[in-house]
C-alpha cells in the first residue's frame, strides 16, 4: 500500500477502536447507508467518520441548530477587501495556512488564532490601508470630503469628514448598522494620530484597526427572537449569511436593503435573496474555489513527470485540463440546469485546441473552450477527465489505491481507513519494475489477508480507471500487456471500465448524499458528523426533492433550520 | 551577551533625537548568566523527512555509526557532521511507541509524546512549547517556526497533522503554522535592527500598538458575550494580540553577537509553492526548488540570529512537511522525495543522497551557532539541538531505530558521543524527550503519554 496514506485525504488517524470498526466496514462492502461523513473529516483522521448509524435520532426539532463563531477564511478575506476597499491584490494569501479540517479550510472548530496569524492580520492590514489612502482619488472613494482634504480645498472640516467617511467604512465593514460610540473610538484613535502624522496617515490608520477588528474578522451574529419565539439571526445578520456563503464577500446593496426592509425574516425572502444571487458572476467564483478544493485539480500545472515518457504533459495542458473542469461544472451548474448525475455522466466536455490534441479529439479550433462531445467508449463526465485520473497521482506511475481513495473518500463519503501499523509494517510497497501492469502490481493487497478487507473496495475502483495513464491520457496498454480494466467492486457490482463506474457511481445514493454534505460542511463551517443526522437528513432530502439539481441544492442550503435559525439560548 | 534594552532606548540613542511620546523610560533587563552545567538557555528542533535509510533492503543500516560510545565511525550518511562531532550526542534506537503509525502519526509524535486525538493533531503539546515557557516567555517572540518547502502534496498548504508538529501548550491544544517566506521572515525579526530607520520605525510602532489597543478592547468585548470553543478561540486571538503589543516593546541592540544577516535575493523561489492551489493552480516550481539549498542556509542564518540576538529562546526547522513532494535538482534527483521513499518504489541510493545532503546542511547549522562567542563560551554550548523525523525507514513506515541526534552542550548535554538503545526494554522515545526537558530544569515524570514514559534517560549529561 504504497502511497495510500499519503496521497489522497489523510488518512492516518484513528483511534484503535474507529480503525477496527472501519476495517470490519471494510469487509462487508461498502455500509449502504450513506453514513460515511465526509471524505475530508475522515481524511483529517478523525474519529467522527464513520457515523454507523445515521437514522435521525428522534426528534430532529426546532432549536437543534449549530452555529459556531466563523472566521473569514483567506478566500473570503480577498473577496471582502476587494469589494470594500477596491483592493484586488489578495493580500489574505499573506495569511497562515488554515486547518484543513473539513477540506475547505473553513471549519469554526478548527480556526484556532496563532501568533503568526495576528501578527500578519497586522502587515497585511498596514499594506491594505496604505494602497486604500495612497493617493486623492483613493480617498476619495472611502468619502468625497476626504479627497477634498487631501487636495487643499476642503468643504468640511477634517472631523466632519472623518466621522462621515469612518460611519460608512464600518457599517460596510461590519456588516451591519454600527452605534456612534463605535465610530467614536475609532474617530479618537484617529485625532491620536493626526496629531503627529498626515490626515492621510490617519484615516490609514482607522482603516488597518478596522480590518483586524473582531468585528470584521469574525462574523458575530447576536440574533434576536421573532414573533413566532424562534432565534433567528437579525436581517443583517442574515445577509452576511447569504453574501458569504454564495458570494465569499460582503452583502451588497440589495441585500443590504432586504435586511433593513424585514425580508430576510422568513424563508422565501431568504430564498428569493438566493436566487438572485447566483445569477451574479460571483457565485461561480465560489463553485471555483469548492471545486479547488473537493477535487484534486488544484495542482495539475505542477505534476511531477518525467519529460521523456511523459512528452505531451506540459503545466500548461495541466491549467487547461483544470479549466476543462471548471468549465464544465460552471457551465452545467449555472448555465444548463445541470444536475450532480449529470455532471458525472456528462456526454460532452469543454476543450480548446490545445486540449483536444493533447486528448486526441478532431475538429476543434482555437484558444476558447467550446463545447465537444466525447467518446462515450473511453470517457464519461467529470470523473474521467484527463485531469481529475491524473491530480490524484503523484508520480509516473498509476496507483489504483489513491485513485479508489479519493472517489471513495470525496465522492462517496465512504472512509478508507489506514492500515494498522503492523501491517504496514510487513507489507513492502511494489516495485515499478515488479510486474508490466499497476494491476499485478498492486494485487498482492487483494490477496493478502491482513489487507484484503479494505483493498477489496478500494483497488478495484483503480483499477477500473486503469485506462488512463498518470497524465489522465487514454492507453489500452501498460508496458504492451493489456489493460484490464473489468472488476468487481463491493457495493457497485461489476463494472466493465471506467465509462461503467463513472455510471454506477453517479448513480449511488451515497453520492448524492456525499455532495450534498460537502456542499453544507462547506456552506456551514462545519463538519457535519454522527452528531448531525438532523441536519444531514434534511439536505439529502432537500437535493432530492430538487432532483439533484446542483444550484438547486445550493438555494436549499439556505433553507434548513441550520442556515434560517440560531440555537435557542441555553 | 550583551545587555538587553528596549527597542524604544536604542532607536532613541541611535538616532539622537527627542522623540514626544510617553514611553521613553529605560527599560533594560539583566542577560541570564550561563555556567557550564546550569540549565539549557535555547532549544531548537530540525526536522527533515522520511527518516533515513534504516535498512537499504539487504539488511545495512546506512545511518546507524559503528563503534561505540566514544569511538565511533560515522555512517556514509552523516560523515558530513564529522567536523561537528565533538558536540554530537547520536540516539540510536529509539522508538515512536507512542505514536499511532505513519507519516501523520509520526508527525504528531515526535515533538509531543502523544498519539493523535479526534482532530489529527497530537493530544498535547510539543516539548519545544513546554521548553518555551520555561525560557522564552518574556522574549520579544516566544517561539519562532519556520518551513522551508511546506504544503506540498495533499495537504495543499493547510495546517494538517502531515506538516505541524508545533503544539501549542495552552488549552485547546492548537497546531502552529510555520512561517515560509523568507522575506517576510527577515522583515519581522530584523527590519527595526537597522538604528538608521528609527524616526519612522518609532512612529510605526506608536501607531501600531494604538491599533492594537483598539482591537484588544474590541476582542475583550467580544469574549465576555461567548462562551465555550467561541470564546476559547476569542481569547486565544486577545492572548496573541496582546503578545504582539509586548514584543513590539522589546527588540534587541545590535551587538557583536547580534546583527542582522546579509539579506539576500530570493525573488527566484516562491515560498507559496504548493499553497494556495484553490486560488491559482499554476505555480511553476521548478526555480523554487532549485533555490531550495540558498534559501534554507538564509533561513538557518536567521534562525541563529534570532537566538544569539536573544529575539526568541525556541526554534523549529522544518526542511518540508512529511510529504517531501518537491525535487533536488541540485542533487540531480528529477523525481520528489516521497518518490524515492516508496511512491515510485523504495530508493535507497536516491535516499542516501537526500539524507547526506541533510547532514551537510545540519553541519552548517551546528557551525553556525557555533561560532557565535558568546564570552568563553558559545551560543551552541547553551543551546540544546534536535534531529528528528515521524518516521525510521521510508519504505515500510516502521518508526524503530528512529534516526535521532542532539547536539549542544546547554544542560550539560555531553557530545562526541553515540549510543545505542537498541537493547534496552525502553527504548520509548518519551523518555529522551523528558530527558531533554531536565537540561531545562523541568523534572516532571512523565511528558507525552504516560503509558509510554519510564523514566528519563540518564546518559544525556
């Protein structure tokens, strides 16, 4: 089991009790009740994957939800200064690395503070506020009185404007109505300054305490109680809710109207809100940064190949055969009404010409993405592109295991637990030169007792993918002998290639379920565990009821007693 | 040493000029004084990854000396060290008992003593934390992490079990992100060394502990409305907010043993390499990983800089994270390392080069500290070093016959010497790293997992 463990999720932790129950699930197949969590909290290691029993508990009520105090993530960091302060320069990827936790970086339990994390909220702040107040123009945007100041002619004096420009910085900031003592201890820190440096300097001052301020950082939410005695989060709250999840960023003005108008109250106002947003481009930027992260594209321009068997794999094919994803998924999400299944069995693709050489298809010219159809003989959907078979894999050679893992794992939530440490121990990764084919090469853990229980499910999912070599090309054979890509797969049944298995994958249950938790651990900071099955019936429900529609899902997530109300206060 | 004093004593002696702002009293504190013997001062961790070649598939251990305590042959491995031996304290076979297996388990293991717990990460804190309240908590920084080639692989430059050791010794048990960018580095620990900024650096620093104050108070507020992991997490951020305000009224004078070092070009090598994948996805690396060799010798120049400057007591080098996937091309190796550990098949040539490599570049580091006099004695005489890695043989994962090293002579650390621990029934790694804590002055019995303590290791002094 060579790579396994370190390749796709991470697998590795486990408490000796988890590792023997995930071992027997093992055996058995694959548990057929979709229990698995997601791919990426059992690839944290942590104990909470392997919910066995996920039948909601009695009494999935009101009041039941979970709402961590959340942090803005980097992504949304970028996003926010950009649209509060004109700043496109992402200076949040200056910020420490966030826990992995559910995959996304994004879960509250785990956005712990380090001093290297404070200490570069305060240099990415000071950068940030000098490029905000560098010039007249700049500051005039934060306040037409301020470039006034700056260019000698002022038409109010410097405190007036202050006051002006701070009231509406941090109401946008904050994301909500701000009270006056606020903007005053803003404004008297300001006047410090001023004291003995420009105005400029210490309107850039206000905007550095701003941007490190808990009340931009994290996203409070106090609520208040309705009519109907429910908490819910109050009409600002609310939009920020809405703006972060399906934009990463700060509401905008009708958002911000709709809160101060009472109608983010009740869910169809919610709704409504949802689904004028993802008309806006940057909801697609957001499906982006979740596919980044569910789906092992991130790296393609960097695979490491060797040049000489290898010869067509340049990282520029690597950056189109990640485009030819997101396209895809963009594409069938918010353009064709496209569904999880659908996506996954795909009949076409998106490619330039560059692309199509590299895959061998005829017929298509230039540098844009236009529409093709594949060859249902050797691809289809997105689990076949050339790049998703080939990010998984980190050197030159195939490794069924890895690939068996990650589509366990992150499309089906099934974890793939570690061996115990004595099997690893007696089991020697195979040579490349041992045998002509991954497939031989690799048998030895369906054969071997003490890893046969996992292997069982894992490998043969690999190798029916074996058809695609470790650049994600087609190839009939491996070292001239034959790819035989026909298996058995517990849970699946027989499947006769990878254009079958991408088939009975989009298919499963499990899938469904499976994406529709990733889409609400990513959607709610959480990582929704054997704790959650309240929640998690309700989404799974939701995504079917909207017959798996992918956007669809995305404005039910909106919806759910999670995402409408705050937990009763105890 | 010298004598330190605020930041605020010097820039207004470097600069000469009367400076209107309320904190200008001296606020000098007295150097702790050394004697061979007393306890250890500094303590530095260096991690390089996938062990070494424990057993090269015919049965030779191409790490382990041969010979004994005292008159020994270094292995072809770490015959590069061979100038440094004298101050060499070479641990072999001990094990990770305590850890659950693996590159993670490993990772977790063998700064903390502990197996995973629920959220991958170990389920204490790691000794140089621990060491770090002993000796470092009233430094500018009270510990220093740094990565050279980190994120790579999987993990995508996220803080995961497989690249953070670091554990915080707090409530909540929290993993800490080494810093990358060497620029970023220098700047931080150096940039207000230089008495010719000192009018704008002061005002910098005026204007930036008034922020500070604004976002304390604004935290404070925050955290006396939560409760339970939200408030935890609240105030874990005002702790640190108010650490940063306490380091930025300390930094150190320039001195003979204490100057910034020479700043070099690294325009070439991106320390993001690796990281930030969801945001672009196409970083060529192949300059980063080239620049690999200058950028870890200016990052251990710094290292040293900022123990011999007394800016922090407590370092940790990591080379890379367990997932060793980048190349060396300066060794001619085209493939990563992972590759030659077991992804393309174990490698063992390959590998010996990696880890040859690595004794050199540790030789280097030990040199340096070494030169620093700090009056009769020098920095690395005071400081305690360890060598270590999450796993003892790349190709099985096996955690036996872990290749570990101290160096130093802080505590008493006695070097010139190797011993074998391969026969004794204890052969748990806790007990070395209880052992180290005792040249700290830290006498408690058990650190890591207790099931897996004994008693500490004598043969250290």
């Amino acid at each position: 089991m060579p790579s396994l463990h370190t390749s796709v999720g991470n697998v590795g932790t486990h408490t000796a009790v988890v590792a023997v129950w995930l071992m027997s699930s093992c055996y058995v197949g694959l548990p057929q009740d979709g229990s698995g969590v997601d791919g990426n909290s059992g690839a944290d290691g942590g104990s909470s994957t392997s919910a066995d029993d996920t039948s909601p508990p009695e009494g999935c009520v009101a009041g039941r939800s979970s709402a961590p105090l959340r942090r803005l993530t980097r992504f949304e960091y970028n996003n926010v200064v950009r649209d509060l302060l004109g700043d496109d320069t992402s200076p949040g990827n200056s910020l420490p690395s966030e826990i992995s936790g559910n995959g996304f970086g994004n879960d509250a339990e785990t956005q712990t503070v380090s001093s290297l994390l404070v200490e570069q909220y305060a240099t990415v702040s000071e950068g940030i506020a000098k490029r905000a107040t560098e010039s007249r123009d700049k500051l005039g945007a934060l306040a037409a009185c301020a470039a006034e100041i700056e260019a000698g002619t002022p038409t109010a004096d410097e405190e007036t404007c202050a006051r002006e420009l701070v009231t509406r910085l941090i109401t946008r900031a904050f994301r909500r109505p701000v009270a006056d003592a606020e903007v005053d201890e803003l404004l008297s820190l300001r006047a410090a300054i001023r004291e003995s440096s420009t105005f400029a300097t210490s309107i850039a001052t206000v905007i550095e305490a701003v941007l490190q301020s808990s009340d931009f950082l994290y996203r409070v939410e106090v609520g208040e109680v309705g009519e109907d005695g429910r908490r819910r989060p109050t009409g600002h709250e609310m939009a920020t809710r809405l703006s972060l999840f399906l934009w990463g960023s700060i509401p905008d003005d009708d958002l911000l109207a709709a809160a101060e108008a009472g109608d983010l109250v009740a869910a169809d106002g919610v709704r409504a809100q949802a689904e004028r947003m993802l008309q806006d481009p940057r909801a697609r930027v957001v499906a982006r940064h979740f596919f980044d992260n569910l789906l092992p594209i991130g790296s393609l321009a960097t695979l490491e190949r060797d040049a000489t068997r290898y010869p067509l794999y340049t990282p520029q094919i690597g950056r189109l055969m990640r485009e030819e994803t997101q396209t895809l998924l963009e594409r069938e999400i918010f353009e064709n009404g496209g569904t999880w299944p659908g996506v996954l069995t795909a009949e076409h693709t998106y490619m330039n010409a560059e692309l199509a050489a590299y895959y061998g298809v005829t017929g298509v010219e230039g540098e844009a993405f236009q529409r093709v159809d594949v060859d249902t003989t050797q691809r289809l959907g997105m689990l076949t592109h050339a790049g998703v078979v080939a990010g998984t894999i980190h050197s030159n050679e195939t490794n069924p295991v890895v690939r068996g893992a990650f589509l366990l794992e992150k499309i089906m939530c099934q974890p793939t637990p570690p061996p115990t440490p004595d099997v690893f121990d007696q089991v020697d990764p195979p040579n490349p030169d041992s045998a002509p084919t991954a497939r031989e090469r690799f048998s030895q853990h369906s054969e071997d007792p003490k890893c046969a229980g996992c292997h069982a499910v894992m490998d043969p999912i690999g190798f029916a993918l074996e058809n695609y070599d470790a650049v994600g090309r087609w190839r009939d054979h491996e070292n001239d002998v034959l790819s035989n890509t026909k298996v058995t797969i517990p849970g699946l049944g027989d499947v006769s290639g990878p254009v079958e298995l991408a088939r009975k994958v989009a298919q499963d249950p499990r899938t469904h379920a499976c994406f529709a938790v990733n889409w609400a651990n990513f959607a709610y900071g959480r990582t929704l565990g054997a704790d959650d099955a309240c929640v998690r019936q309700d989404i799974e429900e939701a995504f079917a009821a909207a017959d798996h529609d992918v956007a669809q899902l995305l404005i039910e997530l909106t919806q759910t007693e999670d995402f409408l109300f705050l937990p009763e206060e105890s | 040493m010298a004598r330190r004093i605020s930041r605020r004593t010097l820039l207004r002696g470097a600069g000469g000029v009367a400076i209107a702002l309320p904190w200008l009293e001296i606020m000098g504190q007295p150097a702790r004084a050394w004697a061979g013997g007393t306890t250890a001062q500094r303590f530095v961790t260096m991690y390089t990854p996938g062990g070494s070649v424990i057993n090269d598939g015919s049965g030779n251990n191409r790490w382990r000396p041969s010979g004994t305590e005292t008159d020994f042959t270094l292995s072809s491995i770490l015959m590069p060290l061979e100038p440094m031996r004298h101050k060499l304290l070479i641990y072999d076979g001990l094990s990770l008992l305590s850890s659950n297996g693996h590159h993670n388990g490993g990772m977790q293991s063998w700064l903390s003593g502990w197996g995973q717990g629920s959220d991958g990460f170990g389920r204490g804190p790691s000794i140089d934390q621990v060491i770090a309240g002993l000796i470092s908590a009233d430094k500018p920084m009270r510990s220093l992490q740094v990565a050279v080639r980190w994120g790579t692989g999987r993990t995508h430059g996220l803080v995961h079990p497989l690249n953070s050791p670091n554990l915080e010794d707090a409530e909540g048990n929290n993993p800490i992100p080494p810093r990358l960018d060497p620029q970023a580095i220098f700047a931080s620990l150096f940039s207000t060394l230089d008495p010719s900024t000192a009018p704008d650096a002061l005002a910098r620093v005026a204007r930036k502990k008034s922020v500070l104050d604004y976002v304390d108070r604004g935290l404070n507020g925050l955290s006396s409305r939560l409760s339970g992991g939200d408030k935890q997490r609240v105030d874990q951020h005002l702790t640190k907010v108010r650490e940063l305000e306490q380091a930025l009224d300390e930094m150190p004078p320039i001195s003979e043993v204490c100057y910034a070092p020479e700043l070099i070009d690294t325009s070439d090598y991106n320390p993001d390499t690796g990281l930030n994948s969801n945001l672009a996805g196409d970083i060529l690396d192949l300059d980063t990983d080239a620049s690999i060799p200058k950028v870890g010798k200016f990052m251990m120049d710094m290292l040293v800089m900022a123990l011999a400057c007394d800016i922090t007591g407590v370092a940790s080098f990591q080379w890379t994270d367990t997932e060793a996937k980048h190349t060396f091309p300066w060794l001619d190796l085209p493939n990563h390392h992972h590759y030659y550990q077991h992804d393309g098949g174990f490698a063992p040539d390959q590998l010996e080069k990696i880890y040859t490599w690595y004794a050199g570049q540790h030789e280097y580091f030990l040199q340096q500290l070494d030169a620093i006099d700090l009056g009769g004695h020098s920095l690395l005489d005071e400081t305690v070093v360890l060598f270590g890695s999450e796993v003892a043989q790349p190709s099985n994962h096996n955690q036996e016959n872990m290749p570990f090293m101290l160096a130093g002579g802080g505590g008493g650390l006695r070097g010139g010497r190797f011993l074998r621990h391969a026969d004794l029934a204890d052969r748990s790694h806790n007990n070395l790293l209880l052992a180290i804590l005792r040249l700290f002055g830290d006498e408690r019995e058990t650190f890591g997992n207790p099931e897996f303590c004994s008693a500490p290791f004598s043969d250290l002094t």
